[in-house]
C-alpha cells in the first residue's frame, strides 16, 4: 500500500476491527513494535474490548503503514511522529480543523523532506570528492606499484574511510 493512496490490501478492507495481533500481522510487525508505537503516541486503539484487549481499525493499518514507509525512508520514529501528529484514535474532529492539521503536518513533512535532501546532497558531494581523491592520488599508486605498501607514507591518506 502506498502512503499516498487510500488503498487498502483485500484481506484489511473485509475486516473490521483489528486486535493488536491481528495488526502486527498484517503490517508485518510485532506486537511489541505496536505497543512501542502507542506509547509514543503515533497510534492509539479505536477502543477496547470488554476483556480491555485494544482493537484498531483500517485507519490504523494505514497509519501503520505510513509510519513503516517513512521508517523506510530512514526518519527516525521521533521525525515520523513530528511529521504525523499524535494520533488522536477515533475522535470526531470538526472538518475545518482537519483540513488545518492536515495543513500543518504536510508543511512539518515538507521541511523535514527538504532537510533531508539538504543533508543527502553534502554526503553525495563528500563521497563524490573522496571517490575523485582517490582515482586521483591513489590509483596511479597502485598502477605504479601494486605489491608495495605506498600507502603507509602517504600525504593523502585521509582520503581513505579506513
């Protein structure tokens, strides 16, 4: 499921209520990864049973879901929670406010993602100059003299990761 769609995998859309369980299956997580999730905040049950199991819904697989894509993307549980708001489970929320909190995480992710770029553009040009450091300095080294240890005595050997 992408986190752009309001798609749903057949075997989520045929059923109702979820118990915790039954949702880390079907997001391919643990229980223990949800029960972390709901103390952070990024998921809360719809409701509880009568025997107080929580039990989810379509809503929260997606959410799931989308925290699981953003986790893919490298953002940290704390950014995901930045990005997405806390989840506030089933509470009616009158349209203009939604429309507003909807405005507000998509500028929060908007940033974030603009950051994130920002960060993975200096580290392209970091590995970029290295990989020039060193078809430059030692290649021709190798090329010269590939048994000896030129490296040891080496000006240009912070070009090196190791």
């Amino acid at each position: 499921m992408s986190v752009l769609t309001n798609s749903l995998p057949s075997v989520v859309e045929k059923q109702k209520d979820f118990t915790i369980g039954a949702l880390a299956k079907a997001c391919g997580v643990t229980v223990r990864a949800l029960r972390y999730y709901e103390e952070m905040g990024l998921i809360r049950p719809v409701k509880r049973t009568s025997g107080k199991y929580r039990l989810y819904n379509q809503r929260s697989f997606k959410r799931v879901s989308a925290i699981l894509a953003l986790q893919a993307l490298n953002y940290s549980l704390d950014e995901i929670l930045q990005m997405l708001g806390e989840d506030n489970g089933n509470l009616v929320i009158p349209k203009s406010e939604r429309v507003v909190g909807t405005q507000k995480a998509l500028k929060t992710q908007q940033a974030l993602v603009k950051n994130k770029l920002v960060s993975l553009q200096r580290f392209k040009h970091d590995i970029d100059q290295r990989m020039n450091d060193l078809a430059q300095f030692c290649e021709p080294c190798l090329d010269n003299e590939p048994e000896s240890n030129c490296c040891d005595g080496c000006d240009h050997r912070d070009v090196h990761f190791s």
